[in-house]
C-alpha cells in the first residue's frame, strides 16, 4: 500500500483536509495492511486487503452503516483495493470480568440490528458463499479438527459431525460480523463499545453470539449464556438447539485456540467436558 499516495487521493475526495497529515502502520493481525491516519483532531482507518475481501467488509459497514457500534464507512476506493473508516476510540483489552453484561450489550446494540439477506447468494463466508449453512458448518470443523488432532477424542469429532447434519437449512440467512470475538471488541471503562474488523458472514446470528461467547475461555456457563440468548429478538424462530450450536462452536474455538491460544486449552477442554454432559444428558 502506497500510504502518502492514498492520502493524496483521500484529499481530491474531500475525506481528508490539505491541513497536517500524520499517519502510523498498524499491525492488523490478518494479511490485511492498515494505517492510522490524524487529521484536523480526527482519527481514521485505511485498510487494503484482496479485492473480495475489501469489498465484502465494506458492504457490511454500509448495510449497518446507522450503527454507532460499528466504524462509519467513509470511503471506498473504486477497485476495492481499500477503503477508509472512522477509529473507534477504547481499548481492546478485555479484563474477564462482566461476560454476561457484555454478551447482553453486545446482542442489543449488534446481533439484534442484523438484517436478512435480500437476494439469496449463499451461506457462510460473504466473498465465497457455499451452497448450504450446514455445509458451511461441515467444512469449518473439518479443517478445525486437523488441528485439534488427539485433544478431543475421535467420537467427540462424530459428535460434531452428528450435531452439523441435524442442523437445519430453514435459517433466514442474516449478513453477521463473522470475526465477532473480544480481540475486535472496544472497551471504555470496562463496557463494550464498539465492534470491529468485520469476516462478514451470511448465516444465522446465533453464531455470532456464540462465536462471542466462546472467544475467551472465561465463565464458558449456560448462565451466562442463557441470559445472553433471552435477550435475542433478531430472530423468532425456536432456538431450542442452543446448546447444541454452542457445542459445534466450542469445537470450533478449540480449533483456533490450539493453534493461537494455546495457554488456554486447558480451560476449553474443561468447559467441553461441562457443555458435552450438558448436549448428551
């Protein structure tokens, strides 16, 4: 990304004043680049990706563009090579105290805005939609257990593979966050504030809420996640298989906390222990 000649451009759209630009490289955490641009006392993103996945995130600010949870998409350049969003102001540091206060917030200022999709174009990731929620699911937890490999046991994976096949397609199909965990949570003063870095997917919003839920290994109970689910209105159909979808994404978070996490696999093994005897009862 050529910084000093997407600011130039970002001045001949308006975006930016012709006042002092100063500008730093963020560490995005994925492939994709960012930088953090000051301007006249404003603050604002640039992020450059694949062309696909520019365009997919963009979509997603603009569809929820009237939320003040997320980033305000301000501009996309033409080819989806980037495009620029206001910053968030907070921190990212999530102190493990208050999960139900802040999955509670979370479904009332994000999951219960999510809108269905208009036109059908598929499940699962936005810029490769697949044919199915269920396939979607199917693929996501076979490559997950690649990397568990013997933490869970072979008929803990048939679990899985039972729990997916009976996961029905009847879904609405909403346009979710996708990447809906505490690293891309903003905090101020210890409350959620904000949501970010959006891997659009088009699904059910269940998934996202457990997708929260299960990104820190703390307080993994069905208290907890009870009184987040009843505050769901976004949906009206019967989510009596809550328990169950919380299973599949537990086995998915074990995934990518062997792989990024894995200090924390002690407590995850735990809280599948917990969850399975709850499933299987």
């Amino acid at each position: 990304m050529n910084i000093e000649k997407i600011i130039k451009e970002l001045q001949q759209n308006n975006i930016l004043s012709t006042k002092q630009i100063n500008y730093e490289q963020l560490n995005g955490g994925t492939v994709s680049e960012l930088y953090l641009l000051h301007n006249n006392g404003k603050k604002y993103v640039v992020k450059s990706n694949d062309s696909q996945v520019i365009k997919s995130e963009a979509n997603f600010l603009d569809t929820y563009k009237d939320l003040n949870f997320l980033p305000q998409l301000l501009f996309v350049e033409e080819s989806f090579n980037y495009f620029v969003y206001s910053f968030i102001n907070g921190s990212t540091n999530y102190s493990k105290k208050n999960k139900k206060d802040m999955l509670c917030v979370l479904v009332n200022e994000l999951i219960n805005n999510y809108r269905p999709i208009s036109q059908y174009i598929g499940w699962g990731w936005a810029d490769e939609p697949t044919a199915s929620w269920r396939s979607f699911l199917m693929t996501e937890i076979l490559e997950a257990n690649k990397i568990i490999g013997s933490q869970l046991s072979r008929n803990d994976f048939n679990l899985i593979q039972n729990l997916v096949k009976k996961n029905g397609n009847d879904h609405i199909p909403f346009l979710l966050h996708g990447d809906c965990g505490v690293h891309n949570f903003i905090f101020n003063n210890g409350r959620l504030t904000g949501v970010i870095d959006p891997t659009p997917v088009i699904g059910d919003p269940i998934y996202d809420l457990i997708y929260a839920f299960c990104s820190s290994p703390d307080d993994l109970t069905k208290a907890t996640l009870d009184t987040a689910a009843s505050q769901l209105v976004v949906i009206n159909r019967n989510i009596s298989n809550l328990y169950e979808q919380l299973l599949i994404g537990l086995f998915l978070r074990i995934g990518s906390c062997v792989k990024h996490h894995p200090d924390d696999i002690g407590a995850y093994l735990k809280a599948w222990e917990y969850w399975k005897r709850i499933v299987i009862r």
